[in-house]
C-alpha cells in the first residue's frame, strides 16, 4: 500500500494509466444521466402522424370546396329567377315594344297610344271604382256559365264514352252542334231568353260546354285497354274499375278541355257583353272606343288579359292536385 502511494506522488502528472480509463460500455443502470433525446426532426418521417395539420394544399382544397358550395347554393337560389325571365322574356319584349314605338312615331300614338298612358288610363280606374265594378260583373257571368258547364258536361261526356248505346244514340246531335259557332247563336239565345244575366250565362255555358265534353269522352275512349284487361283479370266490377282506372287515366285530358273553356269563358262572354249590357269588361271597352278613350279601351284589354292569365294558372294548380298520381 505504501509502495503504491510512493508511486502516485512520484508519477508524472501526464502519465496515464489503463487502470484510468473509463469503461467502454457502461452499465445503463448504473448511470447517473438520463440518456439524450434525438430532436423530432433527426426521427424518420413516417413516424410523425400525417393528421396532426392539413397541408397547405389541404386547406386550398377545403377552401376552394367551400366556395363551390356556395356558388352551387346561389347557382340553385338564382335559378328560378332565371327560368322566370327566360320563359317571360317574348311578353317583356312586347311590352317594350309597346311602349316604344308610339313614342318613336312608327305607329301612330293616338290610337296605340304607349303602354305607360295605357296602365295610367287603368289606374285611374282603380280609384274612381269603375274597373271593379266592371270587373265584378263579367267575374260573375263568367264564372257561374263555366262552373254550370263543368257540373253538366264532364258527366254527360263520362257516360257517352263508356257506354256505347249512348255515345250511339247522341253522337249525331252532337256533330250538329259542335260544328255551329256560339257567336252565330248569339241571337238566338237574345230572342228566347231576352237580354238580361240569363241569356249571358247561358251563352257562356253553351260555349264552355263543347270543349269540356269532347275532350271527356276522348280521355275516356282513349284509355290503355291494357289496363282495363288488367284491372278486370284482378276481379274489378265496373264501378270499381271506372272509379280506379277509367277516371283516373281521363283526367289529364279532362283539364285540357275544362283550361280551354276557361279561356272560352272570357271570349264569349265579351262579345256579349258588347251586345247587350250596361256593365261589365266588354261594355268598358265598346264604350271607350265609341267615346275614343283609347287609352281606357286597352286598359279594358289589359284587365282581360291579366285575368285570362291568373284564371289559366289556377286551373293549372287543380290539374296537378287532380293528377298526383302520374309520374314527372
């Protein structure tokens, strides 16, 4: 032991021993600092998690997506818009031209006189109550001659195209009278039943009545017989079947005769109205043009136009509420 200490004193400072040295491989339980850790940039990319942030093209694809949406969502808000100006865009071209050219002079503005003086011409109307009164009158005549022939002629026309022997029996006095105009009886009707609400009416319902009629017993008569074959096979009377199949299959074609004796209403009923009446559209407008108030002569014209449209539109409605069943 002493030698050894006589050694260390007496050893260089510089000398180094093997005994010295550290180890190469140390235990790691034994040592005392925590081992180094690698910087997450130093580790393999595949172990960092690729959802932690969404790239940079990540975010101009969900952004691009949500403007798309958008776009699609104005796309869909703007279409009826444009179907509406696409579909009215010949009546606004009209108009146009209505009110322009009397102003340019290429028509002569006393009698197409421009549609602004028109619509003024029907304001003050409006307000002095004459429009209403008029309007009210022909409404009434118009509508209790259509709804007359709507009760008498959809019946009648249902059993002449299901049962034979009557379609037999009337089909000729039919053929008279379809073929004779309903102005042409004008007369007639003045001289039976006089010049009152009655001979109006009537005439509104003999005119309205031919449009319905035929056009009921051809949906009728023009029914799958497919599906009669078919409907019979599963053991349908003839109640059943006419209530389940045959009026279904003819009320298509129904409504196109009950829209054409809507616009039939009106027609007729004008042209009466100018023979003989004191109220009423048409006395407004044979009254105007005989005074030469133009202008409250086409905004008669226009009051008939606008109801012949709403009256049209309505009708429309009632057919798809009547016809749920057919396929778009």
């Amino acid at each position: 032991m002493t030698d050894a200490r006589a050694d260390e004193r007496t050893r260089p400072e510089g000398d180094v021993h093997w005994y010295d040295l550290p180890d190469d491989d140390p235990d790691p339980a034994t040592r005392d600092e925590p081992a180094a850790v690698l910087p997450t940039a130093v580790l393999p990319t595949a172990v960092l998690p690729t959802a932690v942030r969404p790239t940079e093209g990540e975010d101009r694809k969900a952004a691009s997506g949500g403007t798309s949406r958008k776009a699609a969502a104005w796309r869909r808000a703007g279409r009826p818009a444009r179907r509406a100006v696409r579909n009215s865009a010949a009546i606004l071209l009209l108009l146009a031209a209505w009110e322009v050219l009397p102003r340019l002079g290429v028509v002569d503005p006393v009698f197409v006189p421009p549609l602004s003086e028109s619509l003024a011409a029907g304001a003050d109307l409006l307000l002095t109550g004459r429009l209403p009164e008029h309007l009210g009158a022909s409404l009434a005549r118009s509508l209790s001659g259509f709804g007359l022939a709507i009760v008498l002629a959809i019946p009648l026309g249902l059993l002449i195209g299901w049962y034979k022997p009557v379609a037999d029996f009337l089909t000729p006095l039919l053929e008279v009278f379809r073929n004779t105009s309903a102005v042409a009886l004008l007369p007639v009707f003045t001289l039976i039943l006089g010049i009152g609400e009655t001979t109006k009416v009537a005439f509104v319902l003999y005119a309205c009545s031919w449009p319905i009629l035929l056009n009921t017993v051809s949906g009728v008569k023009t029914v799958e017989p497919l599906l009669i074959k078919s409907a019979r096979s599963m053991g349908l009377g003839p109640v059943r079947l006419f209530q389940k199949v045959i009026l279904p299959a003819a009320v298509p074609t129904i409504f196109t005769g009950v829209r054409l004796a809507g616009a039939y209403s009106i027609l007729v009923l004008l042209f009466a109205e100018m023979v003989g009446a004191k109220a009423g559209l048409g006395y407004l407008i044979l009254d105007a043009q005989s005074s030469f108030r133009i202008p409250d002569m086409y905004a008669g014209i226009i009051t008939i136009s606008v109801v012949g449209l709403l009256f049209n539109l309505l009708l429309i409605g009632v057919e798809r509420r009547f016809s749920t069943w057919r396929t778009t």
